[in-house]
C-alpha cells in the first residue's frame, strides 16, 4: 500500500521524554479523523540528533521539519498541512538571530553541513522494523561477506578503509580484528561497547535506538572477520528504549535466520546477548567490561595482555564500540576506498559529536573528519546563544581536554586533538562561553572523574580526591600559593602512574584549563576573584540603588527571603542571608543587580 | 611447564638474564635490586594496583608496573631514576592521605611496609589533605575473635581479598563502594563467621600494613619488639614453617610465616594461626602430680621419678618385662620418640611400644610396605599441583590438610587438573570435583577393583610399566575380571557409568596422583584398602614418577616421625625388623643392651590385654587414649583397672585423670628437635619460650627414667639424639641439624651428601619389584539392623584437632566451633522429627552419647557422622574395637548406630 506521505516523527529518548509518543497517538487520531489514514503513514523513528528542539518531526516526501511539537498543535498540524497543504510556519525551526522559518530541513544549518555514515538510517526507518533497514540496503553487507569474501579480505576492507576506534582510542579497527583472527586460542568473542559512560554524550545510545541493525550486522561482519561464534553487548541499563529496540532488533534478524545458525546458509553460527551493566563509568574500559560480563567486580586489570590475546573467559576477544560498528557494513557496501576518501590523512570517515553546552544548536551531529571546530560550533551548532563570546569547548568528555577559542581554526581529527591537549574520546563536546569559570568546569569534571574512580589503584583513588580538595579549595576562595603547580604536578603523576584510561586521562579537564586559562586559576588563588562570577564563594550579589526602582520582583523572587525594601524604594540584599543563586540578577528588568567577586 | 628460556635485559644498566614469563619485580628481586611494591605477595595474581614499583622501560610512553610487566629481550629498565623516585614518593604521599594510622600506637610498628618505604622515600605525610574519617565503628570483623579491620589503616592494595580468592578459594572477603569510599568487607557486610571464611587468617598474613590484625595479638607487643622463632608447626602432618612471635613476657602473639619456604609457601590454616592459645594456658601442667588416695598431689621431680622407676621396676621383677607396655606420642619430637621406645626396649626390655599411629595409618605402613616395600607418602606436596589428575578417596582434605587442600585447588583452578572426589559425603573439596562419588562407607575394595576392571577391558593399563616393574600382575588381573562396574554399583551404590568414567580420567591423565587419609584406613579391610590403591597406581604406571604416586597424609605433626623412629611394636628406627636376627644383633651392640626379638603389643591390645592380666604397668607419653582409643568404655575400664599407669603430657587429659603419677612436659613451642612431616621431611623444631613451671622435656624426664632403671641414658641436646638416629637408620642417615636449619630434607638421605628424596620407588621400587596383591572385597563388620538401623562414621573437622586438648584452648576456635554434633541427612531427620541443632542421643552396641544435630544433605541417607574432637559425647563411646586382622587399626569408620531425639 502506498502512502502519498509519511511523518517521520522522532521517537528518541529526548522526544520520547518529551511527549513524541502522545503526539503520534494525536497525530494518527487527526489523520482519522479526516479519513486521511491511507494517504498519511505515521512513522516512528530513532533519534533524528536535533535533540532541543524535540519532539522533532519530518514529513517526506515534502522534507518539511516541524519541531518543538505539542498534541495541542497537531488538530491545526493536520488540518492546515495535510487537509489544506499549508504548512504551519510557526512549527518550524528559526534559525538564532533571524526571523523567517527554515522549512526543508535540507537548508537548515544543524543538518546541512552534517555527513551521514554511522547515522545514515536515522529519522529515515522503523528501528523496530527490520524490514525498513533491510529495505535501506540492510543485510546486504553480509551477504556479501558470507558469500564473496574470506576473513582476510574483510579485515583487508577494513584496514584499507582507515576506519578506527570511535570509542576515543582511536586503536585501527582492522588491526585489532587482524591480531584477534590470528590469535590460535578458541573459541573467540565479539563485544560491542554500548557502555557510554560520558555524561554529556549519547551517540551510541542514539544509534541503537535509532538503527539497531547496523550494529548487529556490523558484529556479524567482524564476527566472520575474526571467526567468532558468540558475541555481546554490553549496554547499560539506563538505556531502557535502547535495550528494548535491541531486543527487538535481535529477535527479528534471528526470525530472519540472520543470527543463529548456518546464517544465509552459508554455514556461519553467530549469536548475540545483551549483558546489561549497572552504570560504572570504568565499565566503558575494556577489561573491567569484560570483568562485569563474567559477573566479577569490574576493576581494570594492567595490559597486555590485551584481550584480542586473553579477554572473556581468558578468551581472545574483540571490542568495539558502537558507532565503530555501525560503520562497517557501510565501509563493506561502498567500498573501502570510497571510505577513505572522507576525512584527513590519519582520520578517515565520520565522527558523531553530541553538542551540547552554551551552543544554540544543542544535538548530535555527524561530520567528516577534518572539519574545522570553527564550523561545528558556529555553522552547525549556530553559535553562542546571546551573544556570548565563546570560551572554549570541552572535547572527549570527563577524560578530555578544553580547546581554547584560538584553536577555531582546529581541523577536528585524532591527532591535531591530542596535539591541543584534548582527545576525541567519547564525541562529547561542551561548549562554553563567557559566563563559564574554567576551574569550576574543571573541578566539576574532577568531580565527577573522582566519584568514578573504581578505587583499584592509588594514583587514580587517592589521586582524584587530592586533585578534587585542591580544586575545591581554590574555588572556595582558600587556594594558596603553589597550588598551581601542585595541580600540575599530581596531574603528571597520575597520568604517569595509572593503569587505566580513566586514570590517566582524568587529569586532562585540568591541565588543559591550567594550560589555555592559567590567569583564572591565579585570579581565584591571589586575587580571591572569579572572573567569570561562577564560585559562588567568590562572588556577591549587590543592588545599586540608582538604578533600582522598588519593582519588588526581586524580593518576591528571592527563595532566602534575602532582598528587604519597600515598593518603589531601593532593595538591599543581606549578604549574611543570600544564597547566591542568581534569581535576582536574571529577574531584574533593569540591570540593578551587579554581580561582584574579590574579596569581600 | 619447561618453556623457561634465557631472556637477556638491562637493569640500571647491568646485564641481566631472566625467564620467560617473569616479571620485571620478581627478576629486580633475584638481583637484589630493590623495588617498592605494597599490592605484590608472590602468592597472588599481580595486579598492578599500589603502583608504587613503577619502573621506566625504553620504548614505553608512560611508566609501567614492575610487578606486572613482563620482562623481553633486550629490555632496557631504569629502577630510580629521579622521575620514577619522585612520582614513588608524590604515590607514597598520596597513600598517605588515607592512610590515617600512628606508627605509635599500631602493633604492626616495625613490619609495616608503608612506614618503611614512607621512611625510605623520607615523605611529608600531609602533603595532601586528609578526607574525612568513614568512621570505623562497625565493619565485617566487629566481634570477632580472630581479627580487626581497620580501614583508617588500610591501603586498598586488595592482597587480603585476592588471597581469599586466589589461593584460599573461598572468596569470603570482597570491596565494597568505589573511589575513595572502597573498603574491605564482605558480601552485604555480613559478619565474618556468616561467610565463606575460614578464619585462616591468610589475609592477615599478606596485609602490608597494620590494617588486618589479630585480635588477641593487640596491644600486646609492637611487631619491632618481637622476637622471631622460625619452627614447625605442632597440628597436623603437612608440617607448615611458622614464625611464633614471642613478646618480652615470654608469649606467643602472633603466629606468621615465611612466603617462599617450603612446604606451604607462608600459608597456614585456623589452627596454625589461631590455635596457640593452648601454649600459654593456665591449665598446661606445672609440676609432677602423683594421686594419693585417689587425689593428685604435687610432687617433686625426684620423687615423680623414683616412684615410676619403683613401680615399674617391681612390676618386671615380678611379671616379666612384657607385662609393661609404652605409649609414645606423633606429637612427640623425632628425637623424643627414638629416646622413649630405646628406654621401652632397653631399660624395660619389651617391644610393648605402639602410638597412636595405630589408630590412624597401621594399614598404610603395612599396606604400602607390602606393595612397594615402604610406608609413606610416594610423592612431595608440591608436585600436587602438576599433576594431571587427583584422586582423593576417603580424604576430607581442606578440612583435616587445610594447606594441602591449596594445592589441590592450586592444581583444579589454575593448573587444569581433574579432580576425582570418593567419599560419603559431600565435603568441601568436592566443589572443586570433576567427579563425585559418593561411596556406601567401607566399600573401597569394591569401588577400586570396578576401576581396574574397566582400565583393564579398555586398554588403558600401562603394561610395560607393569611388565618392567611389578609381579604377580596375574593374580590380581583374576580377582578384577570379573569386578564390572555394574557389581560394584551394587555394593557402593556409585553408578556404573561414574566408575568407569572415574576410571577413564583417572588411566588418561598425564600423571594421576592419589590421595587417601583415613577414610582408606579406618576399617577392618584398611590394609586392602591400601593395597588396593597402590595395585590401582601400578596399574596405570602411576608412581614412581613426579606427581603421581599413593600419598596418605599424615594426621598428627610428627606421626611419620614416630613410625620412622621405631614407635612400633615390630620394628626398630628405620623400619627395621626386631624378628631380623641381624639387625637385632645391630641395635644390641648399639645400645649395649639386650633386647627382645619378639614383636611387642599394639595400642589397642595393649588395654585388651590388661583385661586379660597380661599388662600390668602402663607407661604414656603425650597419648590421650581416653578420648581417641575407640571403644572408651573398653579402653577406660583397662586405665581404671591397669595395676600402674604414669602418663607425662603437657595437661591433665581424660587419660592423666586415671594415671597414678603425672609428668608436666614441654609442648613443641618450647623444646628443640625435629618433626617429619607427611612428606618424609625432616624439620627443624625450636624454642622459642620457656615452659611453664617446672615442665622439662619429654626425652629428658625419658632418660631419667630410664637411667633410675638401671639403664642410664644421657644426651646433651636433641641434636646429639638425632645425630645418633642417624648412624642407627639408613633412611636417616645424612640428616642433622646442621643440614636442615633453613629447609628439611625428606628421606630417605643415606648420607651426609645426599639432597633427600623428593618422589619414592624412581627407577625401582624399594622392595624391588611392585608387588600386586588380589584384594576380594569384604563388608564392614557391622551392618544395620533393626535395631541400629543407621550406620555412624567419626572424623575430623578443619576447626578442631583431634581430641581437642590444644584447639579448644583459642577463643577463635570456640567460636566457631564450640562443641559436638552427629550430621544426619535431611530425609532422616525428617522421618524421625529432628531439627536442626536439637539435642539428640545416638547409641551402638558399645555405649550412648548425647550431642546435638546438624541436619543436613551432605551425608548420605541411613548414615550418620560425628567429629571425634569433643570431650563432651564422644563420638569414640560408640565406635568400634574391631581390629584390621594385618594393621591392628580399628574400624573407626563404620559402626550400626541409633539416634533418637531427646
């Protein structure tokens, strides 16, 4: 049955917790309602990356984006668009600074520069369909694997490709899959690593929810490769909708004979599990992951031996993460060379970056690389949101580093990355402008780094907590003299010392933030000041009574009951009493309220 | 096992070989470089996690760990170069900001490696600030009598759960939260004595600081201040090397012992570590007693002594001097037992001299010597661990060998070995089974030859072993032909399938060790038992050759000892005959006396005959038959009606109760001499403190005595005994102190050049020829009737030995072991109304005891167990007097029995 349109509406986490599901049910008892039900097929996708401007929604063939969408609106949604071919204006995305809508969602800055590898199916299929992604050349890839190619060419395929690690390590795919084939042990294992620690990142929760099967054809394929039987994924149990589509994705392409046994009949077994972790952030390295599978306390443990040599059960091993393995089918289809055509010298291909933070465009975004930062944040990401000058942005989550704003020009690969003292690690990139105190980002990573820590080794337990005190300390107003160089100095030592990625990257946040804003760092130890009006120690709230006309707004505002005044007579805020928390500043209609920092 | 090729390197710049495989820590410490480390113990698994023995190795981007890099050809390693020396101390430091323990107050004051290498590095420990106390109120061992964790001490190097992991096996102990919160606990912080744990106390033993402690040592002397006695240990035969840590007022604290010294590699069990408490007790005994009108008096050593001499001394004059008979001791010294059966042989004139050897492994002596032509463990403990396949019959190793069971595990987990478990019930080391069989008691024979009949008609008999090295093949072949598993499935009710495949595994492996204990010997068939196993070995060519053989393991510290140096009613030292003329004429001239050639009486017909007026005078050396003899109504009734009985012992035991006189002695912590473990190994004993009153040594008051005979015997120290020992006894003969003060020689080592014999019967077996021998199989003596429908089985538990006169003694055992029970299945329990710990009576024909139940699916259906430990219900009130016709051993093992609640 064709339909003359079909309403791609996002059903990723973002949009489901913003009501995409509700939505749908509205939309499909509009399109009843005007009998349109078989001209107009509702479809759910995963993700579709424009993650803050959910529920998110593309009607094709026409290519029109509607965004922030509520159930209110669809009654007039369906009346204008699909009764009357009037697209609503109003629900759709308006670029920051400019008034007139962006229709095509082709023209739209956030989509327009994006190139589309390991997301390629998103907002395109059903992920609970398997038919839809068989339909987008789905399966094809393994096909061609288990009927024309031996291990050795697939894993020649792979190496020619470029294609490396985008769980941050950046380790040679075919390498690794090459050094696991060769390993003599048996049986071998295959994981996937869908256990994304970063807080600010989601690219690989995203592309399961969005195109499961990618991933597990992908597994397939390296599977074949290396000559595994048995494979895993190990994804944590926050991810609920992920997991669920997995399931299905699983089910489905084992109904197919896809998964299971003599696979297209060619005489390959190869099974999937799902192992679900409990939200450690060290489970994202790959022995304690390997350690959670096999129902042990998930500690690192030192390599080698790797675990393409002795992983699961003592097993040669091959880990991969899950945007890794959602390129692979796509390198098998158009070629390995087609592959290494994108990208830069070391770096071939794509990364998916989720971009979040002080930026006007906050979501997932896929871009070759070698695109300069200057573009993800300002053409992509629409820059800075009111106006702001841009500080910095956070790269490779918690383990990475800050790139300064004179590294716009950065063209964004694995190398030129570490070169500036940060890393891609997990793809999540933190924007910051002015109004953000780079130690307070600093300690807030430290933080969370410290929390994180599984408490196996001393430089990383005990590292952490005296790096996070220090931090503390000086944005509480009590740093002191040498402080500095303390923190350089352990930061070394812990990188030097641990055994673990977690270890020896949680120093980055600070000694980049040391490296490109060491005036911040002194301004807080010697001058007691926050430039930046973040540490709350650090800072006070004043009312300058010439420019206060008594609105009360403030006072009724202030959750301490800290502002005192009569109506249309200057507030005074008692200092003894404020919190700090910034309400009256941001109420104030008529910039009243100063923020001041120094020694009070 | 041999891919231990020469790796050349650099260290510091000098050249260096090590092996394939090593580390770099491990091959710094061959060379004498130093390297910090806290998280290694070379026991473990390394795990990289102190990070203090970083080291820089060219080509490497960051530092790596000494203890977990491996080392490579042409390797350069720099040790201390100022990067690596300052980021060892910025670690030290950070140690030290959770480490908030005062060297001033803290018992480990002078062993703790954090305060040694924080003085070393010369650190500022307060470099990095202090985080708040958890607060160390309650933790996993509040409570608990064996020891204290504290976490305000503790590093986190996770050694004490690794060794309960990795070597214990039992996984007791386990890290609880993360980062900076992680501490050392339990699952769900149960108590320790709710878990797995063992009390071995081996996490207390690798921890590097201060932070695992015993709790009794607290407080009572600083590690810096103790003075250390290497020694063997006084329990059971494995013959661990401890350290007894002695404070200034002549007390044993601590009990450690040395990673890397043979046999247990600075493992020990609960009673090793925590069982010492009955050394210092007020109840040891201080002066001679003799009884007066039926009450003990204290009495002076001179008239101790003279009262003995007179009274013995009539009763030879009187009744010949076969009317006397002597009981030495396995917990003895070897010295103190060849001094002892040389005063019964000579002064007295008798070979009325047994031990409680006899109760426990005569069959092996006399079963081992018939096939092999000696009576001892064929193989060293540590070839266990290589050996391709385990056999353990009637062993409840981890319980009774506790450091043998390592290695067994050792072999199971990380060496592949197939472990076969025959045994009854379902004891711990079956967890570790490949395959359990679970045997009607006293069905060994059948069970074995339905073993060799299936390696026979599969083929699977190792004939050119059995035609080079062994006779009368033929004649056992005839017995076992017709023995088809089916027939044994009848008899032991062990599936036919099981034997076979137990048979299969067991003729396959690359080199299959058994291991029996007294399951094997305790019964009235113990010595066919015995042969039985070793026609199964020979079968399969499994002795001879490293990590093979039939290896019993011995029960007391010094049993072998005692055995070895002439304890025995039919040989002299050595193993050599009384009833051989010329040796009979070797130890006349020796000994300048004239000895009988008549073989003398064993323990058990020794109070049979009291009964029957042959035995009159009773003369015991640290034996407490009261509690161990089986039949106690019997064996009591013959101490109460014994016309003189003197008994010398460290206290006043079940047995001293009845003597006439009673000698305090020294126990194994205070005297010097050696013990032979249960690997033939002859070790040193030493002082370590001073006894208690006027306790003196047993081989002393043992010369008095034989000197106020008319026989004078005087020796000025154990070692002029042993010396003598050795120019008696071939097997013997290289061993002195001298040779054996850092590590024991297992005999037999002829000379003074010889490096003692690792592995028995090499090229051929010490009678020549391995001798098979038909074994036909026959049923216990008692069966169950209607009346005793049960049947009842005695034995050991890990906790308790053997009659308790020591182990019940230690606050950490009583509390996890504080009295007897009877374990009965649950189905019976069931049928009979008893509940879990409810008080009940078991009966047989001989007597009726009260204890408490233990219901449980361990045992099988229709049998009943009992630990023989407690004083209170004895289990040996019911066990059975009948006598093993070659061996003379009871038949501990299988009796009808009743139980009832009550």
């Amino acid at each position: 049955m064709a339909y003359r349109t079909h309403l791609m509406i996002c059903t990723g986490t973002a949009c489901v917790s913003c009501g995409s599901f509700d939505i749908k049910k509205e939309l499909e008892q509009e399109i009843r309602k005007h009998g349109l039900e078989k001209e107009i097929l509702v479809v759910t996708t995963g993700c579709q990356g424009f993650c803050a401007q959910g529920p998110v929604m593309v009607v094709q063939p026409d290519e029109i984006f509607y965004q922030k969408l509520t159930s209110e609106d669809i009654p007039e949604l369906v009346e204008e668009h699909f009764l009357k071919g009037r697209p609503v204006k109003r629900l759709m995305f308006t670029p920051p600074g400019e008034e007139t809508p962006v229709p095509n969602i082709n023209e739209i800055g956030f989509f327009q520069k994006q190139r589309l590898i390991a997301l390629r199916n998103k907002g395109l299929i059903d992920p609970e369909k398997i038919d839809d992604y068989i339909g987008r050349d789905g399966y094809k890839a393994i096909a061609k694997v288990l009927s024309t190619m031996t291990s050795e060419d697939v894993i020649k395929e792979i190496k020619t490709s470029g294609l490396r690690g985008r769980g941050g390590g950046g380790f040679p795919t075919g390498l690794k899959w090459e050094i696991c084939s060769k390993s003599k042990d048996n049986p071998k294992y295959i994981i996937c690593n869908a256990d994304e620690g970063d807080p600010g990142a989601y690219m690989d929760r995203s592309i399961i929810e969005s195109d499961p099967h990618s991933v597990i054809e992908g597994m397939l394929i390296g599977a074949k490769a290396i000559g595994a039987h048995q494979g895993y994924v190990y994804i944590r149990s926050e991810y609920p909708l992920a997991i669920s589509r997995l399931e299905i994705a699983i089910r489905q392409a084992s109904e197919y004979g896809l998964l299971g046994n003599d696979i297209l009949g060619q005489g390959f077994d190869f099974n999937i599990e799902i192992k679900q972790g409990a939200g450690a952030f060290v489970c994202g390295e790959e022995t304690s992951l390997i350690h959670s599978i096999e129902g042990v306390s998930p500690e690192p443990r030192q390599r080698p031996p790797f675990p393409a040599q002795s992983g699961l059960w003592g097993k040669p091993t091959n880990i991969n993460n899950v945007e890794t393995w959602a390129n692979v089918p796509r390198i098998i289809i158009r070629g390995a060379e087609w592959f290494a055509s994108i990208g830069t010298e070391k770096s071939k291909g794509t990364k998916v970056f989720s971009l979040v933070g002080k930026i006007n465009n906050t979501g997932l975004v896929e871009v070759p690389m070698g695109i300069t930062l200057k573009e993800i944040i300002y053409d992509i990401g629409g820059g800075i949101p009111g106006g702001k000058a841009f500080k910095g942005v956070q790269i490779g989550g918690p383990s990475g580093g800050v790139v300064p704003s004179s590294s716009l020009d950065l063209p964004v690969d694995y190398e030129r990355l570490v070169e500036v003292g940060s890393m891609m690690g997990s793809g999540g990139m933190v924007v910051t402008d002015e109004d953000t105190c780079m130690v307070d980002i600093a300690r807030y990573f430290l933080e969370f780094t410290n929390d994180e820590s599984c408490g196996k080794c001393t430089s990383c337990r005990d590292g952490s907590a005296a790096m996070l005190e220090i931090l503390t300390r000086i944005s509480d107003g009590n740093g002191k003299e040498g402080d500095i160089e303390l923190l350089e100095e352990l930061g070394r030592a812990i990188k030097d010392a641990s055994q673990c990625g977690l270890g020896q990257t949680l120093p980055n946040p600070v000694l980049s933030t040391i490296a490109h804003f060491r005036d911040e760092y002194e301004a807080h130890i010697k001058e007691k000041k926050c430039p930046a009006h973040v540490c709350k120690p650090l800072i006070s709230y004043r009312i300058e009574s010439e420019k206060c006309t008594g609105c009360k707004l403030c006072s009724r505002k202030c959750p301490a009951n800290a502002i005192t005044g009569e109506v249309k007579e200057p507030h005074v805020i008692d200092q003894s009493q404020c919190i700090k928390c910034g309400i009256c500043y941001d109420v104030c209609k008529f910039n009243a309220v100063l923020v001041e920092t120094g020694k009070s | 096992m041999t891919n231990r090729t020469d790796i050349q390197l650099t260290i510091n710049g000098k050249q260096v070989s090590g092996t394939n495989g090593q580390t770099i820590l491990a091959l710094a410490q061959e060379h004498g470089i130093d390297i910090p480390n806290l998280c290694n113990d070379p026991r473990l698994i390394p795990s990289g996690s102190c990070r203090l023995c970083v080291v820089e190795v060219d080509g490497q981007k960051a530092p790596v760990t000494a203890c977990t890099f491996q080392i490579a050809p042409g390797m350069v390693v720099h040790t201390d170069t100022e990067e690596i020396l300052a980021l060892r101390k910025t670690i030290l430091e950070l140690l030290f900001s959770e480490h908030r323990g005062v060297c001033t107050t803290c018992d480990e004051n002078g062993n703790c490696l954090l305060q040694k290498y924080g003085y070393e590095y010369q650190i500022d420990d307060t470099a990095f600030a202090l985080p708040e106390s958890n607060d160390p109120i309650e933790n996993y061992t509040t409570g608990n009598e064996a020891m204290v964790y504290n976490s305000d001490k503790c590093i986190r190097c996770g050694r004490c759960i690794r060794i309960c992991q990795e070597v214990q096996m039992d996984s007791a102990l386990t890290f609880k939260e993360r980062a900076a919160q992680v501490e050392v606990s339990t699952a769900f912080d149960m108590p320790l004595n709710d878990t797995t744990c063992e009390l071995c106390g081996q996490c207390i033993s690798t921890c590097p600081t201060g932070a695992l402690y015993e709790r009794s040592a607290k407080g009572r002397g600083q590690c810096k201040d103790f003075k250390r006695t290497r020694t063997t240990c006084g329990y059971c035969g494995v013959g661990c090397q401890i350290d007894l840590n002695v404070n200034s007022k002549n007390e044993i604290v601590r009990v450690t012992s040395p990673v890397g010294v043979i046999p247990n590699d600075g493992n020990l069990c609960v009673k090793g570590r925590f069982g010492m408490d009955f050394v210092g007790s007020d109840k040891r005994l201080t002066a001679p007693l003799i009884k007066r009108n039926g009450k003990f008096e204290k009495a002076s050593w001179d008239e101790a002594l003279d009262t003995i001499a007179k009274k013995l001394g009539e009763i030879k004059a009187t009744h010949g001097p076969d009317s006397i008979g002597g009981l030495s001791s396995a917990k003895c010294t070897n010295e103190e037992n060849y001094v002892f059966q040389k005063m019964i042989r000579t002064a007295i004139g008798t070979n009325n001299v047994d031990h409680c050897a006899r109760l426990c492994h005569a069959s092996t002596v006399a079963g081992l010597a018939r096939a092999f032509g000696s009576g001892a463990m064929t193989n060293s403990i540590d070839e266990i661990r290589r050996a391709g396949c385990i056999f353990i019959i009637g062993s409840n190793t981890t319980e009774a060998h506790p450091v043998i069971g390592l290695a067994v595990k050792d072999a199971v987990v990380n060496n592949g070995a197939k472990l076969i478990v025959a045994d009854p019930r379902t004891i711990d080391i079956v967890r570790f089974a490949e395959l359990h069989m679970a045997q009607q008691p006293g069905t060994d024979v059948a069970l074995i030859n339905a073993m060799m009949h299936v390696i026979l008609t599969e083929n699977l008999a190792d004939m050119e072993f059995i035609k080079k090295r062994c006779e009368n093949f033929e004649a056992m072949e005839a017995i076992v032909k017709d023995f088809t598993p089916e027939m044994a499935e009848d008899v032991t009710t062990v599936s036919a399938d099981a034997i076979r495949q137990a048979a299969r595994i067991y003729a396959t492996a690359t080199s299959s060790s058994i291991i029996y204990s007294m399951g094997i010997t305790q019964h009235t068939t113990g010595t066919d038992n015995v042969l039985s196993l070793a026609n199964l070995a020979m079968l399969t060519g499994n002795v001879g050759k490293e990590s093979t053989g039939v290896n019993p393991l011995r029960g007391q510290n010094n049993v072998q000892g005692a055995c070895d140096l002439g304890a025995l009613p039919n040989v002299y030292p050595g193993y050599q005959s009384v009833e051989d003329e010329k040796i009979h004429e070797k130890f006349e001239k020796a000994w300048g006396a004239k000895l009988s050639n008549k073989m003398g009486l064993t323990v058990v017909e020794m109070m049979h005959a009291v009964e029957e007026g042959k035995l009159k005078g009773l003369y015991l050396m640290g034996e407490n038959p009261a509690l161990s003899d089986p039949n106690l109504n019997r064996t009591r009734k013959s101490l109460e009606d014994i016309e003189f009985l003197a008994v010398q012992d460290i206290f006043l035991t079940e047995t001293a109760e009845y003597a006439d006189v009673v000698l305090p002695t020294m126990c194994f912590a205070e005297k010097d001499g050696t013990f032979t473990n249960t690997e033939r190994r002859v070790q040193r004993v030493r002082k370590a403190i001073d006894g208690p009153g006027k306790s003196r040594d047993d081989w002393q008051i043992v010369c008095d005595l034989a000197t106020r005979l008319g026989f004078p015997m005087k020796y000025n120290n154990a070692s002029e005994i042993l010396d003598e020992i050795a120019s008696l006894s071939p097997i013997y003969g290289g061993i002195s102190f001298e040779r054996i003060n850092d590590v024991g020689l297992s005999w037999p080592c002829p000379d003074k050049n010889h490096p003692g014999t690792k592995y028995l019967h090499k090229d051929q077996f010490k009678r020549g020829l391995g001798k098979f021998h038909p074994v036909e199989f026959k049923p216990p003596v008692e069966k169950a009737d209607k009346t005793f429908p049960f049947l009842l089985s005695t034995g050991r538990q890990l906790y308790q030995f053997h009659t308790g006169t020591m182990t019940r003694k230690s606050p950490v055992i009583n509390q996890v072991s504080p009295t007897g029970y009877v374990e009965i299945h649950n189905e019976d329990a069931e049928r009979l109304g008893i509940v879990n710990g409810q008080k009940v009576s078991v009966a047989t024909r001989r007597g009726i005891v009260t204890t408490q139940a233990r219901v449980t699916t361990d045992i099988g259906k229709g049998w009943l167990f009992m630990p023989f430990h407690f004083s209170e219900g004895p289990a040996n009130m019911l066990t059975i007097d009948a006598l093993d016709p070659i061996a003379k051993i009871p038949e501990y093992k299988v009796c009808a029995a009743n139980i009832c609640s009550m």
